[in-house]
C-alpha cells in the first residue's frame, strides 16, 4: 500500500507551502496520466518562414512515404496520412503571399516536410502616353488642352447651367 505523506515545513509561510504542493500535484498528475492515456494523439504541424517561402513541417513516426499525401486544390493545401489504424487530415487556405504553383513536399525518416513558394512579387512598369486616347480623336475632341477664359464659370456638381 503506497501511502503519501506531507513534511512540516513550519519555515515556509502556509499559504505559500499549499500553493507549491498543488501545483506540484497537479504536475505530478499531469504527467503520470500522459505514461497511461489511452488516446490517440494527432500530429502538430509546425509552420516558419524561410525567405519568403513557408515551412510546414510534421512528424509523422511510423506511416511510410506511400501512405502520406499532399494536394492542392485551388488556394486549399491538404496534408493526410492514412494507415490501416488511423487517419489523419489538415487544410488550411494559402493567403495571396504564397503561390499554390510552387507547392513542394519530403517524406524523410518520418517527417513530412512542405515547403510553399512565395507569390511573386514583380513591379509593372506602366508608359505613360502624352497624346490622346484614339477614341478623344475619333469624337472630335482636341488632342492639345485649349485655353479658356478664366472668366467663365464652371457649374458645381450636381447642378446645371441652365438651373
């Protein structure tokens, strides 16, 4: 029979010395509970970056390489493994940084490694034209801005001239 005991510590304040003992059951539960738990835990998807690219890596212990998948479907990455005991899925959606193009993935001595490529980033360069959209020279309207009397009054939006 296993019978606990608590010392006397008359040095130690009471309220402290009960405060340290609970967190210590509690610790001591904690643990002695995780040797005997019958359920199933599910893998951890650890997720970095790395120049830009995004990093996502899983242990996997024991399901071999042909039982892993990865796909992608429009911005949606899955991550699988499937054995005859188990399965085991997670998707999350690919923000606008990362290119679902340039998805590529590991399988080494049972970590699942994905690597996501990043969107690329280019810079347009847009020309600026100095004459008339052709459709201004097709109505008739004048390719060079005239100059008009500073005299004439413009109407404020929303009303007309003749209001």
């Amino acid at each position: 029979m296993l019978i606990r005991t608590r010392p006397h510590r008359p040095m130690l304040p009471l309220n402290s010395f009960h405060s340290f003992d609970r967190s210590f059951d509690r610790a001591f539960e904690q643990l002695t509970s995780s040797f005997f738990s019958t359920a199933k835990r599910t893998p951890v998807v650890d997720a970095a970056w790395h120049d830009g690219d995004l990093v996502l890596t899983v242990d996997l212990p024991g399901i071999p390489a042909d039982r892993v998948d990865v796909s992608v479907s429009g911005r949606t990455l899955t991550l699988s493994a499937k054995t005859d005991e188990s399965a085991w899925e997670r998707s999350m959606t690919l923000g606008s940084a990362l290119d679902p193009e340039h998805v590529t993935a590991s399988h080494v001595d049972g970590r699942l490694t994905v690597t996501v490529g990043a969107a690329a980033r280019e810079v347009r360069k847009i020309e600026i034209s100095t004459t008339a959209p052709a459709a201004a020279i097709e109505a008739g309207e004048p390719s060079q801005p005239t100059s008009e009397p500073a005299s004439e009054v413009q109407p404020e939006n929303g009303t007309s001239e003749n209001g």
